[in-house]
C-alpha cells in the first residue's frame, strides 16, 4: 500500500505542478541543451517529451519509482518464499496436496499482481491530472513490469540459494547492474543498445508521451515470462529447504570473532556492510566523475540554475554546491542500512535463533548495545567510503574538491542515520514486527515528506518536519550544529526507550 501510494502520489504530484513550476521555463534551446549533456542523461536518463507534463514526469520520476518498485518486489518475494522456508512453516504446507512448486508459484502470483496494481495506480493518477492517456498507459505498464521482472528475480534466486541473506543479495545485486548498464548505455551515446539488456532501459526505450513504442515492453514482458518458467521449473526439481547451490556439507569451522559479544555482532554486520560500501560508493564515484560536466551545464545554462534555485539547490553551479546537494540524498542508504540491521536483530528472535543464546549468561541489553555500536559504526564507514569514493571520482576530472571536504559533507548526514536507528531500536523494543518500517522513516519518510511539502505548497511548518529540512549543504556551508546536536539527543532518546522495551517484554518464538 505504501508503494502504491509513493508512486500514484509521486507521478500525480509532479504532474500536476509542471506548468507552475517548470513549463514556462523550457524553451527549444534549454531542451536541446539538457538533451546533449552526458551527465543529465546519465544521472536522469534521456530527456524525452519535457514540453509535456507526462514527459516530464517520466524524466524526473520514472527511474526512481522503478527502483522503488523494483527492490520493494525483490525484498517480498525473497521473504514470502525462501525467507518462510528457511523458517520451517512450509514443511506442514509442502507435506500436503500441494507441490512446492505450485506453492512457490502461488505466492509469486500475489506479488505480481501487486506490481501491477501499483502500475495502474499510477496511470490513473497521471491520467486523472490531464496528461494523454496512451502515455500514462505506457508508463504504468513499465512501471508494472519492473515491479514484475525483479519479483521473479527476488524468486528465482529464492530457488537457487538455500538462505534468504544470499538469494537477497544476488537479486539486489542483479538490479543494481540492471541500473549501471541503463546509466552507461544513456551517457555514452555508442553504447546506447546496452538499454536493451536492462529493464530500466528497456522502460526508457518505450518513450512515453513521445514516440509510445511497444516492443520495448513486449521484450521485458517475455523476460518476466520466461524468468516466472524457470522459477516454476527449479522449484520443482528441488528439496523443501534446500537450493540448487546447496551449502557444503562440511567445511572447517570458523571460528573468527566469535569470543565475544561485540565480535560477534562485529561478524554479523561485516559482510552485508561489503555489499553496502561497494553499492554506495560506486553510485557517488559516479557523482565525483560527473561534477565538472554538471556544474559547467548549469554555468552555461541560467534557466535550469534558476530552477535549481527554486527547488531549494541554490549552489549547484558550484562543486561543493554540487555535491554538497547530493551529499543529503546519502542519508536515506545510510539510514535504511542502519533500519535493516536491526530489523535483522529482530528476525532471528523471530525465527528463535537468539533463544539458546540468551539462556546463556547474556543479557539483552548487552546483546543489543554491541548490535548499535556496530552498526553505528557501520554507518560511519559508509560514509567515509562515499566520501573517499566522491573524491576519487572528482579527482578524477579535476575537479577542485578537497578530501576533507568529501568527507565532512557525507558526515554531515549521520544525524539522520541516527536518528533512524534510534527509531528502529523503538521499534524493536515496543513493535518488533515493523522494525524496518519505523526505522527508515526518518530518511525515507523525511526525504518524501520534504519533497510533497516543497512540491505542494504546504505550510513551512510541515517541511520543517522533515530532518532533511535542517541539514545544512554540507561542504558548501559550515554544518547545522543546534539541528544537529537536537537530533542526536533525539535518536538517544529513541534509543534508550527502545531498549527499555526490549529489556522488559518477552521474547518472540
């Protein structure tokens, strides 16, 4: 529900706001000059039909609602099959009339119709603000096909690995390559028929609002076709809790970290904070390359650094205005990585795994102090490896951006990572069933409550909800040291009456 709300509310939104906002500032020569640069393209993908308010909608959103949907339909497909098979509940399901197969392709169905729910949503919303019909249709459906090419991924390498962690992390990993191929094939003009191998390219190629092709559409509907085959297949030519890549048997034991509490969680957190670090890092390495075309375009193009000032990115033409305004899109990673460690504290109390452990002489509130420092000290690393990735890529392209710089501005965001896993401590404490929700609110709720209130008009006080609305462009300008400190005590203060919960309820099982 919350993702079909993001991406009706997102599309309808921007729609409706186009003309008061933009319309009147693009003429032929600015949609020229947007068309031609590499860095728009591959940061935003092709300008297509920016003179209509569909265009422009799909230009602005259309790739970040597809990663949306994407990694929302990766995450519950992952959970709802391998996830509940690890867990042991379907060996009473699987031990019945039913084969695995047709249970796996039964929970598979339910996500697919929900990704296409969500593509319709979006259609009627862009139709009901006024933009054509046949574009919105168009959109919607590639929307509704992402959604549905990554929940069969999310599936398949369900079938393959025998633990969630793995068949997770292949899928976002396959989708993350997915959007490395869309940005190459969309920069670099020679390499344009890479879009045709990923799904977000593919999307790009349908051209809503312009030229509305099909065959795009056509190939990654086959692809959601053949990949629903193959999950189908592979499920039932194996074992109920197994995969096809089956763990070793046997294997000499590893015993590193494991003398102690902190080394323990220090172990838990160190493989998916690799996965992370290489994530983030490449994405603001590619933010570093790009800083010297960026800022040169906005030079030599006073309309869109007017209406880069308008949205409240008042330095772009800068390049610490420059990375300082993508610095603050950081937060929400960080935070939702911080969210999901604790998330993942809580589903192993959930699939019992802590319950030999705590009745030895552990207490929780030991246990979970050595899971924050952890990964509080995970978030910091990751964005130290932004900030030393950001750097590289300037360095990279001459542009004058000093390291310490870097690195104070991917700091500057560490308040709001906080402030998420404090909000997911609170969660773990008082509604563990809702850990990751809670905890990534800060950064992902506050990101979109600031976006709506800027796009809609709304009272200053609504904005000022929003953490992101007290974070100073950070190298740009000295950081906000009373909004920072404020949401330090906050997070301790989530912090602590989440631990007070956890300490005083019963253990999930």
């Amino acid at each position: 529900m919350i993702v079909i709300a993001v991406l009706a509310g997102m599309s309808a939104m921007v729609a409706a706001t186009y003309t008061s906002t933009v319309g009147n500032a693009l003429d032929a020569e600015a949609l020229a000059a947007l068309a031609d640069n590499p860095a728009i393209r591959t940061l935003f993908g092709e300008p297509v039909a920016l003179d209509d308010a569909g265009g422009f909608t799909v230009w602005r959103t259309g790739t970040a609602l597809g990663v949306l949907v994407g990694v929302w339909a990766l995450l519950v497909a992952t959970r709802i099959t391998r996830a509940e098979e690890d867990a042991g509940r379907w060996d009473l399901l699987a031990a019945g009339r039913l084969s695995l197969a047709s249970i796996v392709a039964r929970h598979l169905t339910v996500v697919l119709a929900t990704a296409l729910l969500a593509g319709l949503a979006a259609t009627g919303t862009l139709t009901a603000v006024g933009t054509a019909p046949q574009g919105a249709l168009l959109h919607g459906a590639g929307l509704a096909l992402t959604g549905m090419v990554f929940a069969t991924t999310g599936a398949l390498t369900a079938q393959v690995f025998a633990s969630r962690g793995a068949a997770t992390g292949a899928a976002v990993t396959t989708l993350g390559a997915g959007l490395i191929v869309r940005m190459i094939g969309d920069g670099v003009d020679a390499l344009g028929w890479l879009r045709w191998l990923s799904p977000f390219g593919l999307v790009a190629l349908s051209r809503p609002y312009e030229a509305n092709r099909a065959l795009p559409l056509v190939v990654l509907a086959v692809a959601a076709a053949t990949l629903i085959a193959a999950v189908t297949a592979m499920a039932a030519r194996r074992d109920v809790g197994g995969g096809w890549l089956a763990a070793s048997a046997s294997r000499p034991p590893r015993l590193r970290l494991l003398g102690s509490v902190p080394g323990f969680a220090t172990r838990r957190l160190l493989r998916p904070l690799l996965g992370w670090a290489t994530g983030v890092g490449a994405y603001f390495l590619l933010i570093g390359l790009l800083a010297v075309s960026m800022t040169g375009f906005l030079a030599d193009n006073p309309r869109f650094a007017d209406l880069a000032a308008q949205a409240g990115f008042d330095a772009l033409g800068s390049i610490e205005g420059y990375v300082a305004a993508l610095f603050a899109l950081l937060a929400i990673p960080v935070g939702v990585f911080a969210a999901i460690r604790i998330a993942a504290l809580a589903a192993d109390e959930t699939n019992r795994r802590l319950t030999l452990l705590y009745a030895q002489p552990v207490t929780r509130t030991r246990l979970l102090t050595a899971e924050m420092t952890v990964t509080a000290c995970g978030t910091a690393i990751l964005t130290i490896v932004t900030g030393l990735a950001t750097w590289a890529g300037a360095t990279t392209v001459d542009a004058p951006l000093p390291l310490g710089a870097a690195l104070t501005g991917t700091a500057n965001v560490l308040p709001i990572a906080l402030l998420c896993l404090g909000a997911a401590v609170l969660a773990l404490g008082w509604l563990p069933r809702a850990v990751a929700l809670v905890g990534a609110l800060p950064a992902a709720g506050g990101f979109l409550l600031q976006v709506t209130a800027d796009s809609t008009g709304a009272p200053p006080w609504v904005g000022r909800l929003s953490p992101f609305a007290h974070l100073a462009p950070v190298p740009d300008q000295p950081p906000n040291w009373p909004a920072t400190i404020t949401m330090l005590i906050l997070a301790a203060a989530l912090t602590a009456l989440g631990a007070i919960g956890y300490h005083r309820r019963d253990l999930r099982g």
